[in-house]
C-alpha cells in the first residue's frame, strides 16, 4: 500500500447499518470499494449494483482469499466479529469494527492482541465521536467554563419492535439494549467525561416479548468522581430534544438531535455551538478519518483500549444487574494496545499458511 494509491476496502455484511457504511465509502477520499459481502447472495449482488463496487461474495473468506485489499469494515453481528476480524488480520489487513465490538471481554482483548501483533490497525466504530456537536462539547468542557463537571446524563430511549432482529437474539448479539445502543452511551461519556470505574445498572419492566432486555438505566461514576446516569430503551420514546446534559458547577451544556447549546451559570442566554446531529456526515468523518490513519496522515482518535473499554464497562453493567449493585470496572491496565496510539503501520503480511496462523490466535 503505497500513501499516493487509495486504500482498497471491502464491507463485510450489507444488512441495515451497512448502507450508511457504503454510502460513505462513496464520499471519502483516498478509497476504493472493491468488494462487499454478504451470506446472503442477491443481498450482496444488490449492494453491488448500487454502490458499483467489482464483486460481491457471500463467503468472506474466498473473499480474503481473492481480492487485494488493505481493510474491511466489518457489519455482521456482534458474536462474528471475532472470528471475522482475526481473519482479516491474519490476512495482513486494517479492521474498522462495528459497535459492539465484541460480545466477550476475551474476544475483544483477542482481537487487539492478534492486531497489534501483526501491526495491523482495528478501530471500533462509534459514529457520535465524530459528530462535529459531540466534538465541540468535549473542547467546552475541557476549556473549563463549565466549572468541575458534577452530572452527566445520556437518553437513548426510542420506540422500535426488535421481534424477529438479531439484536435481540441473546447468542448473536450478546444482550439487548444494554449492549446495542449501551455501547455507544458508554464510548460517548468516556470521550466527554473520562474513564468509568464504577457501575450500577437496572432493566426495566420488560414489554417486548425477546429473550433480552428492552430497557435499562445505567449509572456510573468516572475517575474524576462525576455522576452519570444512561437511559436505554427500544419500548419507551422520552420525548426530548437533547440527547447528553452536562452539568457543572459554573454551567449546563446539551447535545441535540437539533442544536447544540451551553448556558453559564451567570449568564442569562444559551450559547448555540452546534447544529444537531447528521448520521450521515458522522459516518463519512469517521471512514476518511480511519483511511487518514491508514495513509499516516492522522493518528487514530479511537483506539484499541477505548475499544476493550467499551466491552469491559457493559460486561460489567450485566454483572451489576445481575448482583443488584454498584461494581469497580476493575484494573483497565490488563488491556493490550496501549502503544498503537503512535502505531507504526507496516507493509502487508504475505501469508502462506492461513489455516496455521489463525490456530495460533
């Protein structure tokens, strides 16, 4: 992979947040889409069609096996992303990984592990790190005009029937709402409000007829002692323009679908900062941020800890539901990947004998 050529990537997996994935495969730079996947065959020729990339495969392996490619952006459920990942790895290339990323603590330490080993990138997404909103808000509460941040609050609450997704199969998805939309809740505190090292979490009453929990209020605490408070639900529409509230002891900050506004505590008027929330710019910032990475012109914003961070806080939310109280995350210096913010990407593996080297992970 040379820095003058563009980055050839493939998608893994063309289900629903797969198209937005495509279609900013068609606005960033420096990229080429060769090739999509999908077990499903007329759904892999379909996205084909409309996103005009050479192939589609419904066995990504032959795909490996078959195109030179430098990453895959992986959108297959949860509990594939391991075996998926290693294997593109092991093929000497870059991961961008769908949240969540894994649906087992040792699998995402796995992943890192092996990634870092081969000297291969892997990013989990997490699309509201790249909102220019929630990006403005992290740089306000940093400049400290909001005073010591005491509260944070977080809602994720929208009406959607899961019967019948994967999202709600336990085996595939690892867990309901806690661990789908869960996922980004926590990676999104942790970018405004630093590391989580306690938690304590609830399920509602369960109106959905799924083997998972359709609501759940998670709170927590961070290293710096702020209070946190997450609402999830797929049952439940909370009606409200904001979707963060940041509370100091000098001022108040939210993020909205809408607008983006804080208010100082001496003054009268709110200060708009932001827009709202556009999905689709969210996406494209965040493939031409990874394909920026890969060509050494940015170094990665999310890296393989904030990944594992991500899997070890809703691990261990499940286990507070499970006891009934607040729980320590635990030592957050077990994970490996600590280095790879100043990684050193190097030239493509050639590998010989596949089959031995995945065993060996």
């Amino acid at each position: 992979m040379s820095v003058h050529e563009p980055i050839r990537i493939a998608v893994i997996g063309c289900g629903r947040i797969a198209q937005t994935h495509l279609q900013a495969c068609q606005e960033a730079s420096m990229l080429e889409l060769v090739a999509v996947c999908d077990i499903n065959n007329v759904v892999a020729q379909s996205v084909k069609e409309a996103f005009g990339c050479r192939k589609a495969y419904d066995d990504y392996r032959k795909m490996l096996e078959s195109e030179k490619l430098d990453a895959v952006i992986i959108c297959t459920p949860p509990s594939s992303h391991v075996t998926i990942a290693c294997d593109a790895i092991g093929y000497g290339l870059h991961v961008l990984c769908e949240k969540p990323f894994a649906t087992r603590l040792e699998d995402a330490l796995k992943m890192v592990a092996y990634a870092e080993k081969q000297d291969r990138l892997i990013m989990m997404a997490s699309k509201f790190r790249f909102s220019e909103d929630v990006i403005k808000a992290r740089g306000i509460i940093q400049s400290g005009i909001l005073g010591n941040i005491i509260l944070y609050e977080n809602v994720f609450c929208s009406k959607v029937n899961m019967a019948g997704r994967w999202n709600a199969m336990r085996e595939i998805s690892g867990g309901g709402v806690l661990i789908d939309n869960g996922s980004h809740a926590v990676d999104i505190a942790r970018f405004l409000v630093g590391p989580i090292v306690s938690v304590q979490t609830q399920h509602g009453i369960q109106v959905q007829p799924i083997e998972v929990e359709d609501t759940s209020r998670f709170y927590f605490q961070t290293e710096s002692g702020v209070l946190g408070i997450i609402d999830l639900s797929w049952s439940i529409y909370k009606d409200s323009d904001t979707y963060i509230g940041v509370y100091g002891t000098e001022g108040t900050l939210s993020i909205g679908w809408q607008e983006s506004k804080y208010r100082q505590s001496e003054k009268l008027n709110w200060v708009r900062f932001g827009k709202g929330y556009d999905k689709q710019k969210a996406f494209t910032r965040q493939l031409q941020h990874f394909v920026n990475c890969l060509l050494h012109h940015e170094i990665p914003i999310i890296t393989p800890q904030d990944a594992v961070e991500s899997v070890r806080v809703i691990d261990a939310a499940y286990e507070s539901a499970r006891f009934n109280k607040w729980l320590d995350i635990g030592n957050r210096n077990d994970s490996p990947g600590q280095n790879l913010q100043s990684l050193v990407l190097l030239p493509k593996i050639e590998v010989t004998n596949f089959n031995q080297l995945v065993g060996n992970t």
